[in-house]
C-alpha cells in the first residue's frame, strides 16, 4: 500500500517544450528504488505557463510524440505525470492537461475544469474546460487529479473522493500571493475528504509573475509531510494509503455524506 511520490518543484522555460521534456526526463532518472514511483510535475511544465498566442503550436494529441518520448524513457513501475498543452484532434480545441504515462502507454488524462480568468490568468481565451474527473487507477492506487484553480471547488475533490481517490494530486502554477490561501485551501480537502493531498507547485517568474513552489503532502488527518520552499528542488516522499482507510474507519464522513448529496456529475 506504499507509494513513493517524488515532488518535481521546478521551472520550466517559456514556450521550449523540448528544453523541458529533456528536463522532465533528466530529473526523473536521478530517483531509483525498489517502490512504485509517481514523479509529479507543474502544471503546463512542458511548455510553461505564459505562452498565450502560441499555445495552439505547442499543443499535441494524447497519446502523442510527446508521451511516447517520455514512456521510451522509464523504467517499469516509474510512473510520470505531469502538466501539458493538449490538442484534439476531433473538436479543435486545446486543453490545460495533466497526463499520467508509463512505460508502456499513456494512463491517464485530466483536464482542467475550472479555467481562471482574472487578474493575471487569461486561460479561458486559450483552454476549453474539462469535464471527466473520476478518479485514476494505476498499480493498486486510485488517485484523483487536479490543477492549480480546480482545488477552490470542494465539491470536485469530495466528487473524486466518494468515487474512491485514497490521495488527490494537485499540478500548480500558483503565484507567490495565491501561497497563503492555499495553505488553507489544502489540509482542508485532506481532512474533510480524508485523504492524502500532493500539491506540486512551480517556481520561476514568467512575465513578473513570481511563481510561489511551496509544494506540499498532507495526510489524511491534515498533518504536513513535506514542505518546500521557493527554491527548485524534488523531493520524495513516501505515503502509506492505509492511513486512508485507517482515518475513514474511525470517523466515517464519506459514508455519512453518501446520504446526503447535494450534487452530481455527469
């Protein structure tokens, strides 16, 4: 029931997706163990965060050159997920993605629900929003996936968590004044959804945008495992998702809220 997570609380470059995928690849084979390893990336990590206009040539179908570059490169039972710009081919649109490969394939894919569109966020000009956020299964983990502004909404983690997540991750890019309120926003969902929160959070500044990294892993009863600063650094971290079923036994919340839903997803 152990997974080794590893915090990848990087800076990519501006809009040089292959500088980044080298990046991504080279950071993840500095880790190696006898666990199942879950390395994690920002939000939009392959491109960055402020491409805007060149958002739609950055993008890529999923699976795509990009996934497959990346699965060629890991070993088996090392699992990469991480932000990107996704393209589909069927409607046109692009999407603020985090995608889940191994070696073999691509897992997974979530996008971006809930798009930002203030202050310094513009991503409804670029990004279409998502609208599939059950839970993954990969090894014998189910996780629930999210991004950066999508965390402000409970009742998408509490969705994710009634559909069996033991530990929901969270791809940031999250500037240096947003810091304060995540650190209320996160024990939060890990305590009332009785969970484990993984929240990996960039550094770097893009366009004055000072990225605020502060990436973090909350157990089930709100207890801080790991804490980073401002500085680019990644970090493993092991977690043991029998205290989620440890915590649920003791103070039955999710069964108790099955009884009174007050909303739904398709």
């Amino acid at each position: 029931m152990s997974l080794e997570i590893i915090i990848h609380q990087l800076t990519p470059r501006l809009c040089e997706k292959e500088y980044n995928i080298s990046k991504l690849l080279n950071a993840v084979k500095k880790f190696n163990g006898k666990n199942v390893m879950l390395h994690v990336f920002p939000e939009l990590f392959l491109t960055g965060y402020n491409c805007n206009s060149m958002f739609p040539s950055l993008a890529e179908s999923i699976p795509g050159k990009t996934t497959s570059l990346i699965s060629y490169n890991l070993s088996d039972r090392v699992y990469v997920l991480t932000g990107m710009v996704e393209f589909d081919s069927e409607t046109k649109n692009i999407f603020n993605t985090a995608v889940l490969v191994s070696r073999e394939r691509v897992i997974a894919k979530y996008r971006k629900m809930f798009l930002p569109n203030f202050w310094v966020f513009k991503e409804k000009k670029f990004f279409k929003s998502g609208d599939s956020p059950q839970p993954v299964v990969f090894e014998n983990f189910k996780i629930g996936i999210q991004i950066c502004y999508d965390i402000n909404f409970p009742e998408l983690s509490r969705f994710q968590a009634l559909n069996g997540a033991e530990c929901i991750i969270v791809l940031s890019s999250t500037p240096r004044e947003s810091i304060k309120r995540f650190k209320y926003l996160l024990p939060a969902r890990a305590v009332e959804n009785q969970c484990f929160i993984v929240y990996v959070n960039r550094v770097g500044v893009e366009d004055k945008i000072v990225f605020g990294g502060n990436s973090m892993v909350i157990s089930p009863t709100g207890e801080v495992k790991l804490s980073l600063s401002e500085e680019e650094k990644s970090e493993s971290v092991l977690i043991n998702l029998k205290e989620v079923s440890e915590v649920r036994l003791k103070t039955p919340l999710l069964k108790d809220a099955l009884e009174k839903a007050f909303f739904k997803f398709k």
